[in-house]
C-alpha cells in the first residue's frame, strides 16, 4: 500500500473512531469517515492479539493490504478506513478474505457505485 494511502498517527485513528460510521459482518469491522481534504483513500489496519500470534496477524495486515491495493480502483476517493479483523479472519483464503472485505467495505458505503 502506498505511504499516502496509509492511516498512521493515533490522532488519525482516534478521529475515525469517534466521529466515523462503523459497519461489521463476521471476520471485519470497517471505520469509515468522508474526508475533505484528501484526493485519495487512506486507510489503517487493526489485528487485536486476540486473533492470532504476530504471524498470524502480521499475515492478515499484509493480505488486506494487498486486497485494498488491488481494488483501489473500487473504493471511493476522500474516506478514511479504519479495518478490524476479527478472529474469524485468521482462518479465512485470500478469496475468500477478498469478499468478506469488500462486503465490509459495501456495508459501510465505501465502494464506488457501478455508475460512478
């Protein structure tokens, strides 16, 4: 994922949390906040200890990382993401990591239109 398209400082975090919409289904919770200032989306990533062991979690960061980079395209420009995976994650393909994601992503009204 590019450096401009990540969400890294606490306070960037924080903002999503509070004034940001959020919307789950079983493997991911997605933070989502319209942003004015931005061109693109930035988006960060949180895997709770809970989930896994550092490998395992550091695997789901890097799956999701590439699923966003792949469907960039996809997912609508001036929104901050914040992405919790869940435990069910840990267990789940890429493809199958894929849709669960983009689900998430639809739920929270984050994915371009077909129009768009």
């Amino acid at each position: 994922m590019q450096k401009e398209l990540r969400l890294a400082k606490r306070e960037d975090f924080n903002k999503v949390y509070r004034f940001g919409k959020s919307n789950a289904n079983f493997q991911f919770v997605v933070y989502s906040l319209p942003q004015s200032k931005i061109e693109k989306f930035r988006a960060g990533i949180s895997v709770s200890k809970k989930v896994g062991n550092a490998v395992v979690r550091n695997r789901i960061r890097r799956v999701v990382k590439e699923i966003l980079r792949l469907n960039a395209d996809k997912i609508k420009p001036r929104f901050d993401l914040v992405i919790i995976a869940r435990k069910p994650a840990a267990d789940m393909e890429y493809r199958e990591m894929e849709k669960s994601l983009l689900h998430a992503l639809k739920r929270a009204s984050a994915l371009r239109s077909k129009t768009e």
